[in-house]
C-alpha cells in the first residue's frame, strides 16, 4: 500500500471542504479569493493542506472575524466527508477551544494513522452559540 494514500487522499478531502465553503459566496468570488491568496499571501491551493495555519491567517486578514464562520463551515464539510467513509462506532475524546489549524493537524494525524474512532469538536462562538463537530475517520 502507498504510504502517502491517506496523506493525499485526506489533503483532497480537505481541499473540498475548503472549495464547497468558498463557493457559498460564488464561483467568481471563489477564484477571486484563491488569485488573492496566491498572489498577495504566496499561498496557491495545492500548497493549503500543508500550510493550514498560513491559510488560517489569510482568511483572517481577507475576512476578518468572518473567518471564524468560514473555517467552522470547512470543518464541517470535511467532518462530512470523513463521516462519511466510515461505518463504525468507536470511543469518542473530546477538545475544546481547538482553532481551525488544531482541528485540521489532529484530523489529519487521524486520518494518516489509519485509526478510526470519533472527534467531538466544541466549537464557542461566544455567547451566541456553540456548534459539537464530530468526524468519524476510518481506515
């Protein structure tokens, strides 16, 4: 078996879930936003899986506190896309106050290992709301 499989195999998954959250505001907004992380912040695409915190930082500088809801819905997509795939029910560990970057490295350390179990992800959006992510990741 390849042993990058899960690497790329989970850095497409995460690509996208970042692609669907971007295509909310629209196909032309969407490449505008991936022209202007390439040429302003030197970030193409195909390099965000392996720099998720710069990504991070460039939603926040382009979006401001609106990158927060733009990274929860990427969580979101890629916990679908992962739940998805698997088919079993195993124990689950619970995190809070991860950021987008945290959330991404743990998934992603999951996802290459080949384990399957569950992650609870306890999103505080302040004292508006607080959102439960749990992928599931199999082998």
């Amino acid at each position: 078996m390849d042993g990058n499989k899960p690497v790329n195999e989970f850095n497409e998954l995460l690509l996208t879930s970042i692609d669907e959250a971007l295509s909310t505001f629209g196909e032309s907004v969407k490449t505008s936003i991936y022209f202007h992380l390439k040429n302003t912040f030197s970030l193409p695409k195909h390099e965000i899986p392996l720099r998720i915190e710069d990504f991070s930082d460039s939603l926040e500088r382009i979006f401001g506190l609106g990158a927060r809801h733009l990274e929860i819905l990427i969580m979101k997509n890629l916990n679908k896309k992962i739940e998805s795939q698997d088919k079993t029910n195993k124990p689950n560990w619970i995190a809070s106050d991860f950021t987008f970057g945290k959330y991404v490295e743990k998934t992603r350390i999951s996802f290459e290992e080949s384990r399957s179990f569950d992650i609870t992800v306890v999103v505080d959006l302040g004292e508006s709301a607080k959102i439960k992510i749990k992928p599931k990741i199999i082998k």
